[in-house]
C-alpha cells in the first residue's frame, strides 16, 4: 500500500560563521529537518530527529536525499 503524496513547502538558509560551507533544510514554521554540509568536494546530509548520515554529490541531490529520508523515516 502506497502513502498518498503531498507537497513539502521547504527552505533551504545558507548558515555564516561556519568552518565550511553549511545549509539547514526547514519546514517553516515548523521545524529543521536536516543539514547539509560540504566537506571535500561532497555533500554531507545530516537529518535532526534521527542524526542519520547520508553522502551526495551536489546540494539539490543532498536536499531531494533528506526530503525522501524525511518523508520515509522521521515524519
């Protein structure tokens, strides 16, 4: 059986002051679902609730990682 879909609104904020470049994933108004970070020419996808780990090759392909993720596992 299949889950019916629906459309996450999402924010993708640049975080400063950070060692290396770094973006949090929001629902608005709701809360952070993950952070993305990159470290050696990688995408390193981290999800809140769970602290989960995941690995991409570019920042669209990290965010469309945590939503599946998200969606999947911590909703």
């Amino acid at each position: 059986m299949s889950r019916n879909q629906e459309n996450i609104g999402i924010e993708v904020n640049e975080l400063s002051g950070r060692r290396v470049p770094t973006w949090e994933v929001v629902i608005p108004k709701k809360r952070q679902i993950g952070l993305i970070e990159q470290v050696d020419g990688k995408f390193r996808v981290t999800s809140s609730k769970s602290k989960n780990v995941m690995f991409a090759k570019s920042l669209d392909a990290g965010i469309n990682d945590l939503l599946a993720y998200f969606t999947l596992h911590e909703k």
